[in-house]
C-alpha cells in the first residue's frame, strides 16, 4: 500500500507531518480519527480530523494537494441524501 506524507492543522497535532495511507483512488481518507487514552483508564477522546485541500497552484488553479484540519467539536456530519426529508417542527 502506498502513503502519503500528510501535515496536520490546528489541535494537539498543528505541525506534525504523518505518513498517511492511500485509498484505492490515490486518496488519503476523508477523515482521520486519532484515539488518545485517558491518563485515568477511563474511555478513550479521540481527535477527529478533515481532509481539506492544501491549496491551489497560480497559474491554473489545480490542487496541490492534502491536508487535514482539526474538527474541534469531534462529531462527523451526517450523510445528506436526496430521498431522505429535514424532520417537520
């Protein structure tokens, strides 16, 4: 399986670069979950991260490539599809 060096944005990891694996599309995933344990035993809090752009080149306007961002509030949006209606109030 192929990696990618990926930096990482904001949170505990703001700096660090990770080799990150590659989906079957080249890909690195949409998001990355990092599990850190609790100092008291208890459940573990894990960072979640986003995959977002690292920017545009100049000249064309093409991707450079990835980055992951921190998601503070470490909840995943849920899937939005078509069929499905927003609850009445």
């Amino acid at each position: 399986m192929r990696s990618q060096a990926t930096p990482f944005e904001g949170g505990p990891m703001d700096g660090r670069v990770l080799p990150v694996l590659l989906g079957p599309t080249g890909h690195p995933p949409k998001w990355y979950e990092i599990p850190v344990p609790a100092p008291d035993g208890g459940p573990p809090t894990v960072l979640l991260y986003e995959r977002v752009p690292s920017g545009y080149s100049k000249r064309l306007g093409l991707q450079k490539g990835w980055k992951y961002d921190f998601r503070p509030d470490g909840t995943k949006p849920r899937p939005r599809w078509p069929w499905t209606k927003a609850p009445r109030a």
